[in-house]
C-alpha cells in the first residue's frame, strides 16, 4: 500500500505527520532522547521488528531529525543522535506528555516526571504567546492565512 505524502500539502502540522506520524517514531525519538542512541538498546526497549526500527531511524536521518555515527566497524554498528530539528520536534513530545499525564495516567500518576535544569523545579509544559508571554490554547486562536497558503483552483 502506498503511503500518503503529507510532505506536499499546504498545511504545516500534515508536513510534520510527513516525519512525525507514523506510530513508532515518537517512542524512538523519546529513546534517543534519554539516552538509548544504539540500535539494539532501541528494539529491546521498544520490541519493535529490526526491520521497522531500520526503516524508522533510516527516515528520521533522511529527514534530517536523526545524524547517525559509526561506533564499530565489525561488524558495522551506529549510534544515533538528534540533530536540533530533532530536538525542536521532541518539544512536542513534552506537550503529549502533559496530554496524558493529565487525562490517561490513572490513579498512579504519571509514569516520569520532568525537572527544569535553569530552576531545578519539577515541571509540565505549556503553551504561551510569543508576543504577550499569556498561557495560550486553542480557543483562544484565531487561524487566518499565513503567506505560504495555496488556494485550490
């Protein structure tokens, strides 16, 4: 079956589906983020197939989200690491996290919890306006044209 190509269609959040959207892609990117940056560490953590975690990292380092460096050349082993796309997309893992802390967590609580290396305070993420600093979610947005729209026809 022939994937969707989101990459084409004038509308940035399908574009970051493009690289972010497949299920398995935010799990390897929140591996490499606390550290599992080999191959094998990846798949045991995850129990994902050899094959999808190759296909997987393959894309994010075409995509430019994951560099990947030889660490042995017998046989030949890479270690992978996020690139600052890579680590600007992880920003919204900390916005998922919040997500299911909040609605998905149980009575347990969450599973991991977060600390602001500037304040050493524990913390979740929010969303605040770039121009006023005011905590912002969607029902307080107004989404008009940007100068990238295409308009059919």
């Amino acid at each position: 079956m022939q994937r969707t190509r989101f990459a084409e269609m004038s509308c940035s959040i399908a574009r970051t589906l493009d690289v972010f959207g497949e299920p398995w892609t935010p799990l390897i990117l929140r591996d490499v983020l606390v550290g599992m940056t080999r191959f094998e560490q990846i798949r045991a953590d995850l129990g994902i197939s050899p094959k999808v975690l190759t296909q997987r990292l393959g894309w994010l380092v075409e995509n430019g989200v994951l560099e990947r460096a030889r660490y042995s050349d017998r046989p030949p082993r890479y270690e992978y690491a996020l690139t600052q796309k890579g680590i600007e997309l992880c920003d919204v893992l900390l916005v998922m996290r919040r997500w299911g802390d909040r609605w998905l967590a149980g009575d347990d609580g969450p599973p991991v919890l977060h600390r602001h290396r500037t304040c050493g305070q524990l913390c979740h993420a929010e969303l605040h306006c770039s121009e006023c600093g005011e905590e912002m979610h969607v029902a307080e947005i107004e989404i008009l044209p940007g100068p990238g729209v295409v308009t059919p026809g």
